[in-house]
C-alpha cells in the first residue's frame, strides 16, 4: 500500500464589522474558532474537509 500526503481545508463562515473589505479580513484572519461556522455536508460539501492536493510519498 502506497502513502500519500494530502492537503486539505477546512471552509467556514463568520460575521464581521468593519468600515471596509480590506479592515474585514484584517478582523477575519484574528478571529477566534468559537466565532466560525464551519460548514459540513449539510451545506454541500463532500466532506468535511475539501481535498486540495494528493501526493505519493517517496521513501
């Protein structure tokens, strides 16, 4: 059996106020865990994690 290393991303969604877009993701890359809403399946995800890349280990 062969080993792969995977990278994967977790997506989620959270509300903040700010007086622009570039002050929101300044606000958003500070934000605490407890104040995301992870989205899963039920929002239409395949999974809980989107895959974004599978490599073959070499040993």
């Amino acid at each position: 059996m062969d080993k792969y290393k995977v990278t994967v991303l977790r997506l989620g969604q959270a509300r903040v106020m700010a007086e622009t877009k570039e002050a929101a993701d300044l606000k958003a890359q500070n934000l605490p865990e407890s104040e995301i809403v992870w989205l899963s399946e039920t929002d239409g995800l395949s999974g809980k994690y989107l895959v974004t890349f599978v490599e073959l280990e070499k040993d």
